[in-house]
C-alpha cells in the first residue's frame, strides 16, 4: 500500500490520535514524551511524562488522557529499536492526564482495587465517557506480571477490574453500537471480544473468561493495538508480520504488510475517516494513508 511520511527520528512512537487540524499526536515510549506532529518538519513537544507513555484518547474533558507502562529496557537490532523487560527505574503503571494547553501531567490512578497497575497500555472511551482501558502487565527476566481489562467511569476516583489474568492485554476499543469491547492480546495473537450487559459490566462468555475468542492468528504473530472502523470490523496492528490486520465480528481477518516488524497503531481520520495514521515503531515513523473502509469515529474526538 501507498503511504506518505509524516515523522521519523521518533522514539518508538505509538497512540496516534488525530486532531481536528489534520496534526496527529503520539507518544515517544523511549523519550518519555508526547508529539505533535503536522508534516514537513512541523513538530512540537506536547508534554513529557516520563516513565512509558502509550496509549492516547482526548477524554470528555477535552485532555489528552494517557495509559503509561512506568518504562521499558532498549535494545538496537539490526539498526531497529525494541522495547524488552521493565526499565532499571521502571516508575511503576498509572493512568495520566494531560492539559493540552499547558502540558501539565496529572496522575489519575495507579491501582485497582488495592493491586498496583504495571503496564497501562491502551484506553478507549465511550460516549458517556466512561473508560475503558488494558493493563499489558510486565515481563521481566525470569517471570511476567498478568494483565486485565478495566473500566473506570466517568467523573470516578476508582476503576474496577472486568477480568484479568491474560498474557498481555494491549489494544482496546468499542463496537460502533459500545455493546462489544474488543481486546487484543499480544503474545497469543488472540482477539477476544467482551459483551457488555451495561456500560462497565461484562457478560461472561464460560467459567472461565469474560470474552469469547473472536481469531487468533496462524504461526507467529503479535497483536498491538487496535482501531474500530465504521461497519465494525476490528483493524489491529500486527508485529512480527509487521502490518494492519483486519478482522470482522465473525473472525475472518486479511493482512496489509507494511515495512516495519513492529506496526504498532493505526488511527483513522479525514473528511471520509478513510486518512490512516499508523506508527512504524522500531524505525521510528509516522506514516499516512488512504484505507479502503471508513474508521469509526471516536467520541469526543471528531
């Protein structure tokens, strides 16, 4: 597929969200701080939060609400950069919010339930703007911390846990009609789909998890973070096979490769919502263009 190059130089970018001038923000993982990013050089720093900013949505408030992992280890292969265990001085998960005016970085929560977040990685709001958001949890060299799915709503101090113990819960969004939470997880290759009975309340599809599979990939295949299109099809970022898987309610799922092992994100924007953002994280690139269907348009970001 065709594309044009928005940003390069970034630090592992990631979380793209599409502004209503055409400008796009993200965060830079291995900087610790967010961009904005306008096309032909045009840049500016929008707040640095330190610690692993990831996953960005504007909040019915109209800030810049933010899931950051507390910071991972680094590494160069082949000229690429990849993230690994819990950085040396990890800062611990929370979720942040960010005044876009000012920059000023808030923390709104670092636990659930008296258990400490480890790797926020993803949120999605819905249009009563209420949150949802995954816990990624985090490796380290001889063990890993499981991760969940959460829910925190709107004008709450405390978020409540919706289920837990996946290996590595990561991109999160909502069916058109928000009656289907959509949950990737990252080292089953596994798209899990999560109905909701009411906003914040889960319908348990066995004993034994809240979701039902909707598709998990062939062979070895990552999943990363996700985006909603308008007819409801699921368009996740796939590493290793390094493009945009999409994926429909019934699980049938086709592969766009891009050149990048680790794709990270898509974001849809434009008149038509057809205008694609994706981050091509360990060459450090922004990158834009035309998708085939219309994204969904996420609320209180129009």
């Amino acid at each position: 597929m065709d594309f044009e190059l928005v940003a390069d130089g970034l630090g592992f970018p990631e979380g793209p969200v599409v502004m209503s001038d055409g400008s796009v923000i993200v965060v830079e993982i291995q900087k610790g701080q967010i961009s904005r990013h306008w096309g032909k050089g045009k840049s500016e720093v929008v707040a640095t939060p330190g610690g692993g900013p990831n996953g960005l949505a504007i909040g019915p408030d109209g800030a810049l609400w933010c899931c950051n992992n507390g910071g991972f280890q680094w590494s160069h292969v082949e000229g690429l950069l990849i993230p690994g265990n819990a950085a040396d001085d990890y800062s611990g998960g929370r979720i942040e919010r960010i005044d876009l005016s000012t920059g000023k970085v808030e923390r709104v929560l670092d636990s659930v339930g008296g258990n400490k977040l480890k790797g926020p990685n993803d949120l999605v709001f819905d249009k009563a703007g209420n949150l949802y958001f995954t816990d990624h949890g985090k490796s380290y060299s001889r063990h890993r911390d499981y991760g969940g799915l959460y829910f925190l709503a709107r004008g709450a101090s405390e978020a409540k846990e919706l289920d837990f113990h996946y290996s590595s819960p990561n991109g999160v969004g909502l069916s058109p009609d928000e009656q289907t939470v959509f949950m990737a997880d990252t080292m089953t290759g596994r798209m899990w789909a999560f109905d909701l009975a009411a906003p914040g309340e889960i319908k348990p599809a066995s004993p034994f998890n809240g979701g039902r599979v909707v598709a998990t990939m062939p062979g070895l295949q990552y999943f990363d973070s996700l985006a909603m299109t308008a007819a409801g099809n699921v368009c996740v970022a796939t590493i290793l096979n390094g493009g945009i898987t999409t994926i429909t309610p019934q699980g049938e799922f086709s592969h766009t490769a891009f050149p990048d092992m680790l794709v990270t994100n898509i974001a849809f924007g434009g008149d038509d919502m057809k205008d694609a953002w994706l981050t091509l994280s360990s060459t450090g690139q922004l990158i834009k263009c035309r998708w085939p269907e219309p994204g969904l348009v996420l609320n209180f970001n129009a």
